[in-house]
C-alpha cells in the first residue's frame, strides 16, 4: 500500500467535512423553499374550494328565505 491510497480517505473525509455545512444550508434552504412553495399552492387551492363552498351556502340562504317567505303568504 503507498502512501496515496492511506491519503485518499483521509482527503475524502476532510472534504466531506469541509462541504457538509455549505450542502446542509444549501439542504435547508431547499427545503424551506419547496414547503413555502406548497403551503402557498394549498392556501389557493384551500381559497378556491372556500369560495365555491360559500357560494353554495349563499345560494342555499337565499333559497331558504324565499321558500319561508312563499309559506308565510301562504299562511
């Protein structure tokens, strides 16, 4: 064995710990990035739904308040 293989590990090891905390905040902003992304996507989607629920609901009011007031000139 020379004594460039008994280096090679050692460069390998002190590279790796000389980039681990460059790639972990790389890692960290990535992620970060991505769940802003998808909270953003989920609130529109969330909104979208929202509003066609209240639509409905809206809808559903008017027609309640029509039907009580057919049955109170009825009554």
């Amino acid at each position: 064995m020379d004594a460039s293989d008994e280096r090679g590990p050692d460069i390998r090891a002190r590279f790796k710990q000389l980039t681990q905390p460059l790639v972990d905040s790389v890692d960290a902003k990535l992620r970060d990035e991505v769940d802003k992304r998808v909270d953003e996507r989920v609130d529109t989607i969330l909104r979208d739904r929202l509003s066609v629920l209240e639509r409905a609901i809206a809808d559903l009011d008017r027609t309640t308040k029509a039907l009580e007031a057919r049955l109170d000139a009825r009554g």
